[in-house]
C-alpha cells in the first residue's frame, strides 16, 4: 500500500491511501476529516465512516467477510454513543449506548 499525502503532528492529515495493485482508494482525507476505510488482514474486516485527526469519529460502519457487524458512533477510534451490533447472520444482538 502506498499513502500520498501530508501528515500533521505524526498523523496522516490530507491525502489518500491506495493499493499497489491495483489501484483501489481505501481512503481520503482532507483536512483530517474524511472517510476511511480500513482493511485487516485475513480476516477481511473493514471499517467505513468519518475519520477526524487521525481516529475513528462520528458515525461509522464495521463489516467482517462482508458483514455488517456494528453501525453507530466514535470517539477516538471507541465505540461511543448510539450502536447496533449483528452476528455473522446479519441478527440485531444489541441495541444501545456505549
């Protein structure tokens, strides 16, 4: 993966980061706010949503092989605020405040 941009204070600030390959966007920043989506590994998870001086905050989206596994609001890359979690068959398991 490769990152073209700015960083500011250590933390990636304006830009955008994209894959080697075959050039697919994974993120854009401006400013420090944007959206980013972020990609594990083998176990294919990611996370789509607001992205504000280097953490994960506001609302957001996390999938895992594909599924949605949580939806609801950040604060400094935490679960914070109004969220719903599902299991891998796409159930409601929680409702709530965190």
């Amino acid at each position: 993966m490769t990152f073209e941009g700015k960083y500011l204070n250590g933390k990636k600030w304006n830009g955008r980061l994209e894959t080697t390959e075959d050039n697919n966007k994974l993120y854009e920043l401006k400013n420090g706010n944007g959206h980013f989506i972020e990609i594990e590994f083998i176990l294919r998870f990611f996370f789509e949503g607001e992205y504000i001086n280097g953490s994960k905050n506001g609302i957001g989206k996390e999938y895992q092989f594909g599924n949605l596994i949580y939806e609801g609001e950040y604060l400094n890359d935490l679960k914070n605020g109004k969220g719903k979690e599902y299991d891998e068959d796409g159930h409601l398991i929680f409702e709530g405040i965190y």
